[in-house]
C-alpha cells in the first residue's frame, strides 16, 4: 500500500499502538505499513523483499492528520499536500 493511501485509512487502523514503516526514499507512493502492536526498537524491517524504515507512530500521525484538517479531505490535491507535510514532519522532527 502506497503511503498516501495508508494515511486515508486512519479509521482502519486498530489502535494507536502501532507504527508506521515506509520504504525509502519517502513520497507519497511510497509502500508503507502499519506494525501492530510497535516494535521495541525503530530498526528496519524486511517484508515481502521490501526494507521499511521507521516513519511515525500512528497516534502522533493521526494527531498531525487532523491538525491539516483544514485541508479538505477527498480532494486528490490536499491529500497529497497532507501527506507531503507528514513527511516532512518524519523527516525534520521526528
């Protein structure tokens, strides 16, 4: 699942004792996905021949998500924009 995509779905996830890896380098259409409950440590992880790298915790990227709720959901542009800002966030001060 592309990271985008991963990032729509913040309802299916079960919990907020998961955490979310994403292949680099990090973009939107990056795979990603959830491990549940989060591992002890951010090491990378092997899965199905891709590596992830640690990218958030999901309670910290839902709190985000709905910071930018200002940006309208379903537009494809604003996703994208969302999705873009959580990176930068992973990246910058995480």
């Amino acid at each position: 699942m592309h990271l985008i995509e991963l990032l729509k779905s913040t309802q299916e996830w079960s919990d907020d004792d998961g955490t979310i890896y994403a292949a680099k380098p990090w973009g939107c259409f990056a795979d990603a996905i959830v491990i549940n409950p989060a591992p002890d440590a951010t090491d990378d992880i092997e899965r199905s021949g891709i590596v992830y790298s640690y990218f958030l915790e999901t309670f910290i990227a839902r709190d985000l998500l709905e910071d930018f709720a200002g940006l309208a959901e379903g537009d494809e542009t604003a996703e994208r924009v969302r999705c873009e800002r959580l990176i930068r966030y992973a990246i910058d001060d995480a």
